[in-house]
C-alpha cells in the first residue's frame, strides 16, 4: 500500500539515496574512507562500465576488503584502490568529480585506534571540494561514539557552517530518538555555476 513503509533509513542507506540522485553512468566519483568497500561497490555499480571510482584508506586490510568485494562483483576494471590518507587526494586525483563519499571512524572488526582524525578529514573535505562538478555531491556519515568522535563531528560542523550560502546547499540528518550514538549524515551539495 502506498504510504505504508518507513520513509527513512539509517545515515549510510539516505546517503545512498542522495548519491543515486546525482550520480549517472561515465561519472567519476570518490570514496574516501573505502574501509570494506560498501561504499565504493555501490559507487562502482552507479557509474558503470565507462565511469570510474577512486577509494581511498590509510590501512591496506580495507582495501584487500575492498578488493576482494569488488571482485566477487567484477566490478574492479572501474576502480583506482589509494593506499594513501585522503587529505592528499589531490595528490592522486585531478579529474572532475560527481560525488564524494566520507564514512568517518574506524574501520568495523578493524583497529579501533585508526580512526579519521580532524586535521586530515578537513583538509580532505577542503581538497573534495575545489574537483566536485556543478551540483556535484558530498556526503558525510559522522560517528560520535568512539574517542575523538565528538570532536571530529564538531570540526566537520563548523567546516559545513562557513561555506558560503551562495554556493553550498549543506544539509544535516540526525535521528533525536536513537540510542547509543546513532551515525548521522551531513551532505554538501556545489550549486551549477561555481567551480
Ligand atoms: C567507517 S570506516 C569506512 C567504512 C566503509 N565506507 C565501508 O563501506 O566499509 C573508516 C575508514 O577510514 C579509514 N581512514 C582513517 N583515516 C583515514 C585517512 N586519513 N584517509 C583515508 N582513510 C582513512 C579507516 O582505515 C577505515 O577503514
């Protein structure tokens, strides 16, 4: 029956959704914490054959993870795996972006010490946004339960908070009612016209 399902998921299924809106086949796109690959599989699959995915992580287990996921899904022909933190992205990555994905903390059955930290996803965030396209995409699941959490949540807010109204669609989904640190989303879309 129409209208008879919940409208909302957790924060890494909306940013699915959002990525799906902006996202066409032949894009280019970036994963910037590929941990065990969920993410850049599912980038992988949006932009097909003729598109291409960069995925970065600071420890090679993820991408090993990501690897072999990606080629269980023979899906490895479009993708560059980084070994490499991602606040040297433009180090590696000159091509124009359609969307970028960030899934801040440590990697799940991983090292819980390796975590994304401040400094480098700012600067991470900061680098995304000078190759994102016009109403290019970047989305931001943000964890506060682990240590550090908070206070990298909070440099991600105040970054979101300064970019300018003019050329930044910048949204925030939180769910007020979930227990133990639920994961939220923070998304960042570039208006047409601005580069
Ligand atoms: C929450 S996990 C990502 C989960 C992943 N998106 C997935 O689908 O499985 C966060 C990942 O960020 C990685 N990481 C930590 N610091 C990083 C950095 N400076 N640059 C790139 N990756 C980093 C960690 O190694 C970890 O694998």
């Amino acid at each position: 029956m129409p209208g008879d399902k919940a409208l909302f998921g957790n924060a890494v299924r909306e940013a699915k959704k959002l990525v799906e809106k902006v996202v066409r086949p032949g894009n280019i796109c970036l994963d910037a914490t590929c941990g065990s690959g969920q993410d850049t599989e599912f980038l992988a699959q949006l932009v097909g054959a003729n598109g291409r995915v960069y995925a970065f992580d600071v420890q090679k287990v993820a991408l090993d993870q990501t690897l072999s996921r990606l080629n269980s899904g023979n899906l490895t022909d479009r993708i560059t795996l980084i070994h490499d933190g991602h606040h040297h992205l433009t180090k590696h990555v000159s091509d124009q972006l359609s969307c970028v994905m960030f899934n801040l903390g440590y990697l799940p059955g991983g090292n819980k010490q390796i975590t994304t930290k401040p400094e480098t996803t700012i600067e991470a965030l900061e680098q995304a946004t000078k190759i994102l396209r016009p109403w290019g995409l970047i989305t931001m699941v943000i964890y506060t339960g682990h240590p550090g959490g908070e206070e990298e949540a909070a440099s991600v807010e105040d970054w979101v908070s300064d970019l300018e109204q003019t050329r930044w669609i910048v949204v925030r989904l939180t769910y007020p009612n979930w227990q133990q640190y639920p994961p939220y989303l923070l998304a960042v879309q570039k208006r047409g016209g601005v580069m």
